[in-house]
C-alpha cells in the first residue's frame, strides 16, 4: 500500500535525506520516495497515517497548510543534519 503526504518546508536533498532515514526507522514503512519539486512524500508500508504525519510535525515538514514558524525551524536543523549525513 502506498500513501502520499504533501508537505511544506522541503528544501534540498538534506532535508529529503533527513525525511527517508526517519520514516524507514518506523515500524511497517518498507519504502519512502520523495518528489521535492511537487513537496510529496510517497511511503510504501502499512504504517498508521498519524504515526507518519507525527514524524514529519516532528522533523519539520507537515502536511500542506499545517505549518508554522517552530516547524520550520525544526526543518532548517534537520535540513543541515541530513546534508551531513549525505556527506559520510
């Protein structure tokens, strides 16, 4: 089963790197592909729909319309963690 989620605050391949090492992490997420041009995130799994949404509040990158100055914040930290980790 594939679910789509369109997010704000998708910036870079730091930010996409920092999305997928999350999502992978949880439980029943097989796979995550993200478009940054259209800000979609595609995850294949049977993950719960609120446990993702959570994450990505979490990380920094909600679901359009839902985004406010703390999450974007939180993007631009992640954002920079994800650019370093595609460094290594």
């Amino acid at each position: 089963m594939e679910t789509i989620f369109e997010v704000e605050n998708i910036k870079c391949g730091g930010c996409m790197n920092s999305i997928k090492t999350a999502l992978l992490k949880l439980e029943n997420v097989e796979d995550v592909t993200i478009d940054k041009e259209i800000d979609t995130i595609f995850v294949k799994g049977n993950a719960e729909r609120e446990i993702i949404i959570a994450k990505l509040n979490e990380l920094g990158y909600p679901e359009k319309g839902e985004n406010t100055l703390l999450r974007q914040a939180k993007s631009y930290v992640n954002c920079a963690i994800g650019r370093m980790s595609e460094t290594k």
